[in-house]
C-alpha cells in the first residue's frame, strides 16, 4: 500500500503512516475462509503523523478510544467483504470518515439564562396546573 490517503483538498495522509496486514476473517464462507486472508487491519500510527494538526490527533483519540491500540495507533478492522482489496478502501474510508469528523470544530456552549418574559410563561403555566389540581379536588 503505497498510496498517501487524501481526506479533503489540503488535507493528506501519507502512505508511510497507514500500513495494514491482512488476517483470516471469521465467520461463515467455507472452505475459503481457511485460506484466503481477506480481513483487513488498517492502523494510522498517530504519534508519528505530521500532517495533522495535534488538536486533530487529540479529537481523534477522544472520539475513538476503543479504536486505539496500546502504542497509540488507531486501528481499523474491515472484513465485510471476501475481496481484501475491497476491505482495504472501505478501511480507508472508514479512517477517512473518522478525520473528517475530528476536523470539525465543535461549537463552544455558550451558558445563557431564561429571559424574564420565560420564566413569567412558566409560572403562569405552574400556577394554571396548580388551580386546574385543585379545582378537581374540590369537585369530589
């Protein structure tokens, strides 16, 4: 695999970051399961990549910790289909979907206070309840 991963214009993963070996999928397909290696292991060695910016790299660890292993690589299972070469690009999409997702900012809560006019509606709500309750038990 010696193709760099390009996620969006200006953004590229460099082949010598990603490298992948290929395993035996489990699961049910006969006797081709025993001898074709068609599970794909796609890790992204995230300490060492440069092209990422390292508030990237930590969004990426935080939304993905399970995906991660001991050295600090990302890893990506793909054994979907019986082509390895099939399992590798979705691999790579997948990796690709994930950056993508840690590229976006996430927006900053800006902490805001009930307007005086809100909290007149919900007491004038609370206190309609209250005397709707208590005319049904004066009925009884």
């Amino acid at each position: 695999m010696s193709e760099d991963l390009e996620i969006r214009p200006g953004v590229v993963i460099p082949a010598r970051d990603l490298s992948f070996r290929a395993l035996r999928a489990s699961g049910p397909g006969g006797q081709n399961v025993n001898k074709v290696s068609s599970k794909v292991e796609l890790s992204f060695d995230l300490n060492a990549n440069t092209s990422l910016r390292p508030e990237v790299k930590a969004r990426l660890r935080r939304q993905n910790p399970s995906r991660l292993s001991s050295d600090g690589a990302l890893v990506i299972t793909c054994q979907t289909t019986r082509s390895q070469q099939q399992n590798l690009e979705e691999a790579r999409g997948i990796l690709s979907a994930l950056v993508i997702t840690a590229l976006t900012v996430p927006k900053r809560r800006k902490p805001t206070k009930p307007s005086r006019a809100a909290k007149r509606r919900r007491l004038d709500d609370k206190r309609k309840q209250s005397d709707k309750k208590r005319e049904r038990r004066l009925k009884d």
